[in-house]
C-alpha cells in the first residue's frame, strides 16, 4: 500500500524535476474555455391582490436567451371559505433594455388556480366545494441586481379565469431573486 501512494508522488517529483518539452504539445488544440452554464432564477415571493387575499409563492426562472425566459410558478393563497387554494402558471417573460440597474420586462402565461365555490343551502352558506380553473395572466415588473446572484423584483399582473365561477383580479408581487446553478 504504501509503495502504491508513492509512486504517484515519486512521477509527480520527477516531471517538475526533470520539465518536458513543450513541442509535443503544440499539435494538441487548447482546451476551449470554461463557459459558466445558465442559471436558474428561484424568486420566492409574496403579494396582495384585489380579492383582498395576500398570496405567497415561488417563481423558477430558466433563460432561454437574453431577451427571454420561461417562467414557471407555484401560488398558495388562503381562499375563499378558509380553504387552501394553490396555483400553478408557465409564463414567458421578455425583457426590455435596462435603464440604469433596473431591468423592466413583460410577463404573459397560462396556468390552474384553485378556487372555492359557497354551497347554499336556506339562503346561507353551508360549505366551500373546491374547484380548480384555467387562468391567463399579463403584466409585467421590475428586476434589481443587488450583485451578481441576487437581487429585489417586483411584479404586477392582471389574471383572469375562465369558467361558470370565472373571474378577474390584479396581483402585485413583491420577491428577492437568488442564482442556482444548473
């Protein structure tokens, strides 16, 4: 075993000791650069809205380019008849020229949302049934870079679900953006 550990280290001594001719190497190719791979975005975040509920929730960021990026993102909001509604959106996100630090961008999706319907029965409400509808989302935010793995982000979106409960509401959110690596 220990003729094994040094051997290793006896080749090691050896090459700075004795240093190789550089001219077999000139025919290999350098190694390309280390390109850092993409980032995704995670952005927890919490919110208020017209229903009068204060959302909170996560949004997942993946860059598709410069200008682009989907974005998908998971909603928990306390609704109607105390029940606990969740909802789930994909969006695609195109961002506008920065001015300054601040980089302004527009959002637009599609996702689920869970809502509550009031059952009545003698003219009052006796339950919620849970439901789940298809909603559409626009709107648009805000990203500051504090440095380079995170930063503040706003965002204000209109949301409209479809359906015989469908309704409309606004949502302003506000999140703290952090970089993972892929």
């Amino acid at each position: 075993m220990k003729r094994f550990t040094l051997t290793p280290l006896a080749i090691a001594a050896l090459g700075l000791a004795f240093p190789v001719s550089a001219s077999a190497q000139d025919a290999t190719p350098a190694p390309a650069p280390h390109v850092s791979s993409p980032t995704v975005e995670v952005t927890p975040f919490v919110s208020i809205d017209s229903r009068g509920m204060s959302p909170i929730g996560a949004a997942f960021t993946f860059p598709l380019s410069s200008k682009f990026s989907i974005e998908t993102e998971l909603g928990f909001h306390r609704g109607e008849g105390n029940l606990n509604a969740l909802s789930t959106s994909a969006n695609l996100l195109y961002y506008l020229p920065r001015v300054g630090r601040v980089t302004p961008y527009l959002a637009t999706g599609a996702g689920l949302a869970q809502y509550g319907v009031p059952i009545v029965r003698d003219s009052s409400v006796i339950a919620t049934q849970p439901r789940v509808a298809f909603e559409v989302n626009a709107g648009g935010g805000l990203k500051v870079p504090v440095d380079e793995n995170w930063g503040m982000r706003t965002d204000a979106r209109w949301f409209k679900s479809f359906g015989r409960h469908g309704s409309e509401h606004w949502r302003v959110a506000q999140g703290v953006s952090f970089d993972v690596k892929r």
